[in-house]
C-alpha cells in the first residue's frame, strides 16, 4: 500500500486507498514532512471543526515566540498582510464582526434573486461550447461561470476581470504544503497587485456607491460596523478565492467522475430530478477542498494522544467524505445516495458562507449540460494539476457525441 504522500503523482490521482489504510491504523497520525497531525475520520474532523480549543489563527492569543513559531519571512509579508485579515482566518470576535456584514450578501433571498442570472450565464457558455461541437469543460464554462458570478456580486467592472483568475490561482498555491519560494513569489506578487486594484476600485465606490457587495460594505462601515480598508480588501479577494475556487473544481472533478462512472452518467441523463443529490455526492465522491489546518491553541486529546498547544492539526476532508463509519460503501458513485453528511462546505463557524451560491452555480452547469449537451463525453483523459490541498484538473477535453 501506498504512503501518504502529498507530492507523489500516484497518491493525488486516488489518494482514497491511503486514506483507507490511515483509518485502519488509528484516527490521529503524526506526519513529519510537514509537522502536523493527520486526522482522517469524519466523527474527529467534525467535531474538530467545531472545537473553539482550536483556531485558524493563534495571533490574537499569543506571539509567534510564545506559541513556538517561527515569523513568516518579511518577503512574504504582503501575501500574510491579506490573508490574515480575511474571515477565513480570523477567529472571534473579529471573525463574527466581519461575517456579520458579509453573510447580508449571501441571505437565502439575495443568493434565491441570482438563480436567473446565474442560469442565463450558464446556457450561454454552455450554448457556445456546444455550438464549437466540445472544448475543455474547465475553462469554457466550469471557470467563467463563478467568476463572473461573484465578480457582478462585487461589483467588478466586467473589462477588469481577466485578471481575477490567475490572480487567485497564484494566491491559492500558498495553502498548498511546503510551497516553493517560487509559488511564494506569485503569491506575493498576486496580493500586491490584487490588493492595489481593490483598493483604487474602493476608492470608487466612495465617490459613486453602486448596489454591489463592495459599496454595500463601505455603507456598513459608515453606519458604524466597523471595517478597515485592509479588512474589506482581505474580504473580497477571500470570496472571489473561495466564491469560485471550490466551484471550478467541484464541476471538473464531479464530470470526470460521471464519465468514470457512465450508469450514473446514464441515470442522471434519464432523470433531472437527481441534480440535488448528485451534486452533493460528487462534492463527497472527489471533495475539491482536500485539507483544512488548524492551530491548536489549548491541548486536546485524541483517542489517547496528547495534542499539545502549538500543534497543527491537518483534517482530512477527502478521507471523511470516504469513511465507512458514515457512507455506506463509500468508494462507490450513488447519485441517490439520501444520507450524505459530506464535509466538503467545512462546518462550525468557518462553515463556508457561499455553500447556498455553489450550490446555485453547480445546479446550473449541470442542467444546462444535462438539457442542451445529453452526448457529451471526455474527448482525452485529463491531467491532475499537481497539488493536493486544492484538488482539481488541469483540463476536462469534452466533445458532443
């Protein structure tokens, strides 16, 4: 059996057998290329993830001295500038502060008003790659369909989003573990250059308030919710990352699976009514969000293991969503399956605020290919981008059959 191993090939294009083994073996396992503990079922990852004894962050209770951590290097101050300061990683009362004004954008109304934006954008992609006879399913409509969607939510003139994308990809390479210097640098370079365009793009907004998400936080601040600039730019460049990263991935990983899996392929193509519970099942069968650290800020204790103060616990959501003691027959596809309590949204308040909106986006890609595109199939098997934490497809080649 294969170890895990976050940067070999084979183990990230099916790492489900070495997740299997890690459950066998026990439920906490110290892994010491990256000095954290390994934590594979769904009952620890669940509660975990909901134990205020555990943060995102540790620097509102201690220094990098105090909990035994060494500073980030001072070039790579910029890509923490931004990410320290969006929700994802701030713990209260910081945390329930900015969520509180964001989760007014996300209400189920608000998300409930984009459904015919969203599934117009939807035919329209899908509608062109029909009309061209296939392409590549990623970038002809699972990547411009999320971007777009929350890119109009805050308010980002349509000339200006070319950039959004690889911006965001070079951010995203740094929750990788152990990142090269190289990807250090494009992350650091993307946060310059995204934080400096959102910055001139707020500064607009208070001249000229719009109805966008970003004028709407700029309001809330001048009623007294207090938001500073760093926060509000950490803030939109987290829900354009999260908004469509998870998206994107989730539509190519979920069609690759289909094609592997053409009776469920066939059963969906026969009954539309199964989009719901299929989306929740391909988020389960192949999770785009692999991993999620947390830092241990007071020790805990797991089946009889010490986790002290300081540790950092690796959750595996792939190995839950795959845990026998909660799926049945977890390794198999099953578009019906009826109770799925897959963790691929996160959960406790780190729970992803945008899950209604994915949900949303994934149902409209679906329908859109199930009704205008029924004989599309892969057209080449597709490559695995090379990273572990985020798990995607460099490509997804389809052709209208």
């Amino acid at each position: 059996m294969a170890a895990f191993d976050p940067w070999d090939p084979a183990f990230l294009t099916d790492p489900y057998p070495v997740y299997a083994e890690l459950r066998a073996r026990g439920r906490v396992h110290w892994f010491e290329p990256t000095n954290q503990w390994l934590v594979p079922h769904h009952a620890d990852v669940s509660a975990l993830l909901r134990d205020r004894r555990l943060g995102r962050t540790y620097q509102h209770r201690f220094s990098h001295e105090e909990f035994g951590r060494t500073p980030p290097p001072p070039e790579h101050e910029p890509f923490h500038t931004l990410n320290d300061h969006g929700m994802l990683d701030l713990e209260p009362p910081d945390h329930t502060r900015i969520r509180r004004l964001v989760s007014k954008a996300f209400t189920p109304r608000t998300v409930e008003r984009l459904k015919p934006y969203v599934r117009g954008l939807a035919d329209e992609l899908v509608s062109a790659l029909v009309a061209q006879g296939g392409g590549d399913l990623l970038k002809d409509v699972a990547e411009p369909l999320p971007v777009a969607v929350i890119a109009e939510m805050l308010g980002i003139p349509e000339s200006d989003r070319a950039p959004l994308r690889p911006w965001s990809a070079d951010i995203c390479g740094m929750y990788e573990l152990k990142p090269s210097e190289d990807t250090a640098a494009k992350a650091v370079r993307a946060s310059v250059e995204f934080s400096d365009y959102l910055r001139e793009l707020i500064a607009a907004r208070r001249k000229e308030p719009g109805e966008d998400l970003i004028s709407g936080l700029i309001a809330a601040h001048d009623e007294g919710d207090r938001l500073t600039e760093q926060e509000m730019i950490s803030t939109c460049v987290l829900l354009l990352n999260a908004g469509h990263e998870a998206t994107v991935n989730a539509t190519v990983n979920g069609w690759y699976a289909l094609f592997r899996n053409p009776s469920q392929l066939e059963a969906l193509r026969a009954d539309h009514t199964l989009v719901p519970s299929a989306i929740e099942e391909l988020m389960r069968y192949d999770t785009p969000l692999q991993l999620f650290e947390r830092w241990v800020l007071d020790e805990i204790e797991i089946d009889g293991t010490t986790i002290p103060r300081g540790a950092e616990i690796a959750m595996l959501f792939g190995s839950a969503n795959h845990d026998p003691e909660v799926f049945t027959d977890p390794a198999r596809l099953d578009l019906t399956r009826a109770d799925n309590p897959h963790i691929s949204f996160s959960a406790g308040i780190h729970y992803c605020i945008g899950a209604p909106l994915a949900r949303i986006e994934l149902a409209a890609s679906m329908g859109a290919l199930l009704e205008r595109a029924p004989t599309l199939r892969l057209a080449a098997e597709p490559v695995r981008k090379p990273n572990f934490v985020i798990r995607g497809l460099e490509a997804l080649a389809v052709e209208i059959g």
